[in-house]
C-alpha cells in the first residue's frame, strides 16, 4: 500500500515511518529539508520536499497514495510563535485535507491531542468526544489541534475517509530532535535537575502510538476518533524511574505549583537564552495539574491497541538517549546485552 506520512522527521513521525517499512508499505516521506531527514536516509523510503503550508507541494507528494499519515505540526509548552503554529498547526492541515481530495487519497489518519479534548474535572474519566472548540481549552497549541481537529471531522465523506488519533503525552527511544520530555528524562539522567514539581501527566509509549497509527489506517472507523494513552505518571515518579535505571538520585527538593506557576515565564527566558528546552514552562506547570486520566478503551477494543509499561518505556529512552551521547551511564548501569 502506498502511504505518505507528513511529518515524518519528528518523534512518531520517524518511528512511523520505520514501522511502516517493516510492514511492506511503500512510504514516502514529506519532509522540509535535507538536513533534518538524515537519520531516514538509510531506509527504503521516497522523500517529498515542501511544507504543509504549500498546497502544491501536498499535492506533489499525495500523488498516487492510498492513505496519507498527518503528523506535522508545531509543539510548543511555552510561548512560542503563535502566527506560525497557526498557520502550520490549523492551515496546514486544511491543506492536507483539500490536496487529499484533490489526489483522490482514500484515507488520511490525522494525528490530533489529547490537549484537544475539553477538560473535567479531577477523578472524571475523559473519553472521546466529537465536539471540540478553540475556546474549551488553553495554551496556544491544545487552540490549534482543537481547531483543526473540528474541521478535519467536518470533512468527512464518502471519498476521503478521516480517522482521527489523540495521543496523551508521548515518551520513548528513537527521538533526535529532543523534546520538552526528552530534555527532563535527560537532565534528570545527568543529574542537571535539583527539583521537582507535584502532578504528574498521562505518558504513552511512541512505538505505542505508532502501532496505534497504523491500526487506525487498516481497520479504524471512518469519522471516528480515539484516544491513544497511557499510563498516569507523577513527575516525582518519572525522576525515580530514571533514578532506578541509571543510579544518578533524584531531586528531593520539591517546588510549590503556585511558585512554578509564577516564575514559569522566567525558566522560560532562561532556557531561550540558554537555547535549550524549557522544562517548567507556566504551561507545563499548569498541565501537570489538570486531570489526564484519558481512557484508551476504544482504541484497544477496535483497533486491538496495547499499552507498554511505563518503566521499560523510560529504561528503553535512557538507554536510547545513552546510546546518542545524551546520557552518560556507569559501567554498572549501561544496558546488559
């Protein structure tokens, strides 16, 4: 089956795309440039160079494809360029959505969030919904996949089918380009954290996801959503995995919300200058305190999705991480072969 997977140099994106060739796919991955499709190279994939942003380039790229992967977008915990995650985030899949009709694609997956999904209230279990809006829920990213999530299943029909993914908060091995999540797992690991804040988030496992994604593709129900997630994990408990795994301790220090909360704007001036990831942005700080207790009862039940343990996803990042030169790990810590 010919595929496309837009996004394909991201976290899921590349993990997608490997799992994809495993699976016989012929896939075609549309990348923005050269340099950040490198680690792809090896694969036997075909590249399509644009940007989402460029309808033509969609259509270059969808030409001949069967069902295209929607993966690209702009994730930001804190306050990045908001004209440009607009315009990737919610323009951008309009674009995919209009090239697929136009390339008479049969399906398309579109990856959404679960920051998506209207929040309730702590203890209340969150299920899929149909009905979303920029308005129910904050911060600039969980706006964008609101808003592009009601207009991809506003343009469902007969011709292209749209299945629609909700990811919680994604962790695992395979990651080049570093994520907030990946920066914590490291900085904890090299003993660079001296704190930790309460709450905690849901966490699923990318080779999850993906195999979540690929499900959706071959036997998800056109117009139908689903929520892929994991395991709920504190971020005190997150510290202690690594701490178990690589011997380094964990923070013991603990921040009070209201005093993250307060200076998140200055840890994230710091990390600009610093030009690194920012770890406790007001808005992280603020959605480890939301409820995240996210049911994937759907996807396991039709689409057969599984969920891996939390601690050999995180044993299985450190030692990724490790083997990249993120991490450094003692001889008695380091992966037993």
């Amino acid at each position: 089956m010919k595929c496309v997977v837009t996004g394909a140099t991201g976290h899921i994106g590349n993990v997608l795309v490997r799992k994809l060739v495993e699976k016989g796919y012929e896939v075609t991955a549309f990348v923005r440039n050269t340099e950040k499709a490198e680690y792809l190279k090896n694969l036997d994939i075909k590249f399509a160079y644009g940007d989402v942003r460029n309808i033509e380039s969609l259509e270059r790229a969808f030409n001949g494809a069967e069902i295209v992967f929607h993966l690209a977008g702009i994730i930001d915990i804190g306050n990045g360029n908001k004209k440009t995650m607009y315009e990737v985030n919610v323009e951008g899949s309009k674009n995919v959505v209009k090239a697929c009709k136009k390339m008479n694609v049969r399906r398309l997956v579109y990856t959404s969030s679960v920051h998506a999904i209207k929040e309730k209230k702590k203890g209340e279990i969150i299920t899929e919904t149909k009905e979303f809006s920029k308005d129910w829920v904050k911060g600039t990213y969980a706006k964008t996949k609101a808003e592009a999530t009601q207009y991809m299943l506003s343009q469902i029909g007969d011709k292209l089918e749209i299945i629609v993914t909700q990811p919680s908060g994604v962790i695992g091995p395979y990651e080049y380009i570093i994520s907030n999540l990946g920066q914590l797992i490291i900085d904890c690991a090299n003993k660079k954290i001296g704190a930790y804040i309460e709450g905690g988030y849901n966490f699923v496992d990318v080779r999850d996801v993906v195999d979540g994604l690929i499900k959706a593709g071959e036997k998800g129900r056109n117009g139908e959503c689903y929520i892929l997630s994991g395991q709920f994990v504190s971020i005190k408990q997150l510290m202690q995995y690594v701490q178990d795994i690589t011997g380094v301790e964990a923070p013991k220090f603990k921040i009070a919300r209201w005093f993250a909360y307060a200076t998140g704007f200055l840890s994230e001036l710091y990390y600009k200058i610093a030009k690194e990831k920012p770890l406790f942005t007001s808005y992280a700080v603020y959605t480890t305190g939301t409820n995240s207790n996210f049911s994937n009862e759907k996807a396991i039940k039709e689409l057969g999705y599984k969920v891996t343990d939390i601690k050999d996803t995180i044993r299985d990042t450190v030692y990724w991480f490790e083997s990249q030169g993120k991490i450094k790990l003692n001889k008695n810590n380091k992966r037993k072969e």
